[in-house]
C-alpha cells in the first residue's frame, strides 16, 4: 500500500502556535473517518497534545499503527520539532467489519475511533462542534481565543470535520462591525470536501420564552434577528422568515441547557416556532446533559419546571439530538482548567449523516434530523425501525403496534457500558456488552395502545441510549410512529 504523509500546513500552524502552551506530551490521538466502503482512500489523522488539549513539539520519533481485523500496519513519524500532528493519506481497507487502529503510548494501548467498513453506506457521518465562543462573543473574554484559532483548532487539534462558530450577539455583545469578521471569516475558512464551517450565532431570550437557541444557517445574511428584550423564539424565527425570504437563505433554532435556571428552555405551545423552524435540541454540551431529570451530568443548577429533552418530546415536540461543547476557551476538547469553573463536562459533539461534506448537506442533515448527538467519543452508531432511520416519522399502522423491530449497530474507542433502547421515556431493553462493539436486534413486541402512548395511541418515540466505561454517552435521534 502506497500511502502519503502530510503535516499541519504553515499558516494554521502559526494560528495554533500563537495560543499553544507546548507542555510535555501527556496523551496521543488517532482519529478514522467513522463510516468508509471497502477499497475506498481514506486519511487517518494522528497528534499528540498536553494535558490542556494543545499539541507539542516532537523530536521525531517513529509510530506504528496496527488495524487487527484487516491486518494492517503503518509507520510514521512527526516532523522533527514541529507540531506532532500527522495524516496518513491513501489507506485503503479490503474487507467488511468495524475496525479500530492501535499503537503504543507511554507503555499503554491507544485506540482510535471505530471505523465501520460497509458495501453501499450511501451515506457518511461526519463529526462537527456546532457551538464554540469565541473572543467575539465577548463573554467569558478572559479565557477565549481568536475566532480564526477556533476553526484551525477544530480542524486541525479536534480533527472535526465541521463546526459552527454560534457568538453571542444579545445584550450589545455584536453589532454590523463584529457581524461582518465573524461571517468573512467563517467563509475564508469553509473548504468544501475537507472541513466545512456553518454560519451560526447565539441569540439568548428569557426563561420561559424559549431561552439561549442558537441559530443556524445555509449561508449568512447581511445582519442578525436578536429579540432577547421582548420576543421569544416565535417570534425570533418569524423575522428571521421574514429575512431569510428578502436574501434567500435558510434557518433553524436549536434550543440548549434548556434545563439552566433562570435561562429554562420550556417551550410551550404557545412560543413552539414548529419542526422546520426547530427541528433538534442541543440535548448536552460542557454544561451537562438536559435529557431527563436524574440524569448522571446534570447542570450545575437546574430549572424545576419541565424543561428536559424528555419533557419537551412528551409534549409531542418532533426534536432530533444534537450535541455541542459551548466551550469558551475556544477549543472542542480544551480541558475543565482552561474554562469557566461551570463547564466542565465532557465535550459534546454531533454526527451529521450525509452524502458529502458541504454547507447545504451538513445544514440539511441536521434540518432532516439525520444526526445523533455523543459526548467524549466519537461513538458509531446505526439506528432502524423497521429498516427506517434516525429522524425520520412513520405513519401508524395496525402492524406496527403489534410489532417494531430495532436494528443497533454500535462502537466506540472504549468500551461499552449498555447500550438501552427507549420508548416515549422509559427503558424498554438494556443490553451489556462488556466490549467495544455491538450488533444487535429487537423485536418489541408489546402491543402499543393508550396505556403505552403519549396520545390516545396515536404517537410514540424511540431512540438508544449508549454509554461508555469512559463516561462518553451517544443519543441517537428519535424515530417517530405517529398519525
């Protein structure tokens, strides 16, 4: 096998080495694209950081990764007091499995991410950051960076392939001035087929009007819609319609920490803007999970009122999952040291799946509820319901409440803890695999009537929960039967 290295290029290099800390190396990083075919080229990024999550200069020594179930080997080195960041370009797997890569680092074994080798995935998924701060949300200023290190970072130190720079611009925190950089410079750093950045920004409304949502974009308007004083996210996403129908973009709102006191993301009714305007919830971020009262990462101080990702579906909310950071150090996977005494939980990120990597595909993904939120890993995760999948509805039928059959596929880079499936809240089944990955099938047969259904038995969810030994947690996106 032919395969070619590259290194960081010079001008990202010189982003990240202006905010870098060069501490001793305390752990190194080995990231596969999640979903290839066989026979398909494919890159493997490798780098080594320190404890804060910045890479280190290397002195030029030799690794080799092995992938046991293709049996493939592959040395490399780090450039010679450079940034110990490396792509192994034109790697080709010849046969169908999940595969992890493996080396040795500091005498313990070292995984990367699954990496599932299918025939005809028409789809990929692709893993992005869509809410990271940075200096020009002014807010938490004292421990962000510049917002052209916060799309190097994510490229190049988090190996995403896309994220979303979501600034705040409530309470005169932007204007046309700050519009302007943050948007030129997210489309000077799109690179279409490679990391894609989406347009983005943070608009906060009151507890009990919707709270923070951040807004997404299929490209940038000439201004922002802020209806913080005395709207609410109804209102937010009807100007923004009226906007997005005078320049021609498209929009969404996605709520976040709903369950923060004082800034509680209920949504009732009334201020509900429907499924296209808010199609997901950021369901955890470095703040915590919000996706059931007694969850195990909860916020630091909670809201009493119904605020959670499963009250919201109780009220019949059509919402897929998606995950974030809300880092303020401007970096994916910074370390708790490096923010906010608050946000110190694990990273949350999202697996988009799409046909390729562009603005409009990741954009529509999300809108489609083709994703799936996790946090810590980038978990693989293969979800149907009578072969439909994540996001989608299903009209209801007399065979489908008598019987539903699940598929899960699922891996991680540790182990698995359970992996449970849920319907309309509650645990119907957990598994415990006591190893890295899963394939698995269920036949729910329980008959679905009022008892069981949140709507005289006319509308149900389910979506799997999968946790890791390491604390990393996947959400997949519910699936919806309903008339």
């Amino acid at each position: 096998m032919s395969t070619e290295i590259h290194h960081i290029p010079n001008f990202a290099g010189k982003i990240i080495q202006r905010e870098a800390s060069f501490k001793k190396a305390a752990s190194l990083e080995i990231v596969a694209p999640t979903i290839i075919a066989p026979d398909e080229e494919f890159t493997l990024k490798i780098l080594m950081v320190d404890e804060k999550g910045f890479p280190v200069i290397n002195d030029g020594r030799k690794f080799t990764l092995r992938a046991a179930g293709p049996k493939l080997e592959l040395t490399f080195s780090f450039p010679h007091n450079g940034i110990a960041y490396a792509e192994i370009r034109k790697i080709k797997f010849k046969k169908e499995g999940i595969f992890r890569f493996e080396t040795e680092f500091k005498n313990k074994k070292v995984f990367s991410n699954p990496c599932a080798c299918r025939h005809g995935m028409d789809k990929k998924i692709f893993w992005g950051d869509p809410h990271i701060h940075s200096s020009l949300s002014n807010c938490m200023v004292q421990y962000s960076r510049s917002t052209l290190f916060a799309f190097n970072a994510a490229r190049y130190l988090s190996c995403l392939d896309w994220a979303a720079v979501a600034d705040h611009v409530s309470n005169g925190r932007c204007g046309l001035d700050k519009w302007k950089e943050q948007s030129a410079l997210a489309d000077a750093c799109n690179d279409p087929g490679n990391f894609i950045t989406l347009p983005a920004y943070e608009a906060s409304l009151k507890g009990g009007k919707g709270g923070d949502n951040n807004v997404y974009m299929d490209k940038f308007p000439s201004i922002f819609i802020d209806e913080y004083e005395n709207g609410s996210v109804k209102t937010l996403c009807r100007k923004l319609k009226e906007l997005s129908q005078k320049e021609n973009f498209d929009f969404f709102a996605v709520p976040h920490h709903t369950t923060r006191t004082g800034k509680h993301g209920e949504i009732p009714g009334k201020i509900y803007p429907g499924k296209k305007a808010m199609p997901v919830i950021e369901i955890h971020s470095k703040w915590g999970s919000s996706e059931y009262r007694g969850n195990p990462s909860p916020l630091k101080d909670v809201h009493p009122g119904p605020s959670y990702a499963a009250d919201l579906l109780k009220q019949k909310l059509i919402l897929g999952f998606i995950g974030g950071t809300d880092t303020h150090a401007t970096m994916t996977f910074a370390a708790s040291s490096l923010e906010s005494g608050h946000i110190d939980r694990l990273p949350g990120l999202t697996a988009v799946c799409a046909e390729k990597l562009e603005r409009d595909n990741v954009f529509q993904s999300i809108r489609d509820r083709n994703c799936y939120a996790a946090c810590g890993e980038r978990i693989y995760l293969n979800v149907t319901l009578n072969d439909i999948t994540m996001g989608s509805l299903l009209k209801i039928n007399s065979s489908l409440l008598r019987s539903r059959h699940i598929h899960i596929e699922c891996a991680a880079k540790s182990n698995l803890k359970s992996v449970e499936i849920i319907r309309n809240g509650y645990c119907i089944k957990k598994i415990n695999p006591k190893t890295w990955k899963l394939i698995s099938d269920f036949e729910d047969k329980e008959f679905l009537n009022k008892k069981n259904s949140l709507d005289e038995g006319k509308f149900y969810y389910y979506y799997i929960r999968v946790r890791c030994l390491s604390g990393a947690t996947a959400w997949s996106s519910p699936i919806w039967i309903t008339a």
